[in-house]
C-alpha cells in the first residue's frame, strides 16, 4: 500500500477536478447512515480536527480486545475493474492499531495495511485492487480482535482509478431531491446525477 504524509502545500483540495470518477462511497461524514458498525466498534463523529481544517474527523474506537469493523455494506462493483481506497488516519493521543482493507466474499482480504501502528500526524493510506468475481466490502477492523484500536479518521474514499485522487467528501447535509438531475462536469460533459445521491 501507499502512505502518503500530508503537508500544508499538500493539503486536500476541494475542486471539481475529478468529481466524474470521485468518491464511490456514501455518507462519509458520519458513517450512520449506510454503515455497519459491528460488535464492540462504536464511531463518534466530528470527534477532531480533520486535515482540511474542519472539526469533521471521526473517531473509532474499540477496546475490549474482541473483534470488530466499520465497513460499507456489501456492494458488487465490477468485475476486472481497477479501484483506489484511500484514507486519512492519524492516532487520538493513545497508542493504536488499525487495519483499513477491501475483502471479497469468499475470498478473503483483497488487500489490506495489517496492523498498522496509528500516526501522530494525518497520514493517507492507498490500497489499489482489482476486482475479483466476488462481492466486495471495505472497512476497518482489528484483525483477530487481540489488539485494542482507537484513532481519528478522515477522508475515506472508493475511486475507479490506478492512485487516489483529490478527495470527494460525501456531504451529510444533503436530504433528498425528488427526480434525477443533469450537470456538466469539469470535462464539460453532461451527466445524470441520480435521485437521493449527491455527486
């Protein structure tokens, strides 16, 4: 995988540079929505300083010693196709672990950072994959379950693309729109924004 520290002249944009191809995933933000958080993980959101300067990151936190994930339901996404996940994690002050990872049902980890000791200061992680003919999920965990894990995560994006690209948030501040919806991208191409999914 692919570490990437951040630095203030390489700070996340917040352009329209590849919103044609950018985040895949939903509800960002604050993970309540579209997200599983299973068994002992629990997810605080707006829990610190997130690396573009916003009280937006989130906390993850499970320290019981048992097994537990944060991860996007199961969703095919297509076979042979070449994705990007990417995330920016950094430690809460206490000393931790996480895994970040894409797995395949069936198969197992597709590919994943292991235990991972968490930063001091944001850091993003890139997994490139290609599709298996499985369903794929993405998340966190703590691989086994005997290790404690608590950190501060930011950014987490899906992306059809061989790198991670400028970061997409998927703002919760949108509700609900009645119909589809047409724009034209940077490209100046013109898209179909579907119902109830902001682009």
């Amino acid at each position: 995988y692919v570490v990437n520290n951040p630095t203030a002249n390489n700070s996340p944009r917040f352009t329209h540079e590849r919103v044609e191809t950018g985040n895949k995933l939903l509800d960002t933000y604050r993970f309540s929505n579209n997200w599983n958080n299973s068994n002992t993980v629990t997810v605080e959101p707006y829990a610190g300083l997130a690396p573009d300067g916003t009280y937006s990151a989130l906390k993850v936190v499970n320290k019981t010693g048992n097994y537990g994930q944060l991860n996007d339901p199961t969703i095919m996404r297509e076979v042979g196709k070449t994705y990007t996940l990417s995330a920016y994690v950094k430690s809460t002050g206490n000393s931790s672990h996480f895994n970040l990872w894409a797995y395949g049902t069936g198969i197992g980890y597709i590919v994943q950072t292991g235990k991972t000791a968490t930063p001091t200061d944001w850091t993003r992680y890139e997994l490139t994959f290609t599709v298996p003919n499985a369903s794929v999920t993405i998340g966190f965990d703590n691989t086994g379950g005997n290790w404690n894990t608590e950190f501060l995560f930011w950014g987490l994006q899906l992306e059809e693309a061989n790198s991670a690209g400028t970061y997409v948030p998927s703002i919760d501040t949108f509700t609900s729109r009645q119909s589809n919806a047409t724009y034209v991208d940077s490209a100046g191409l013109v898209k179909t924004a579907h119902r109830n999914l902001l682009k």
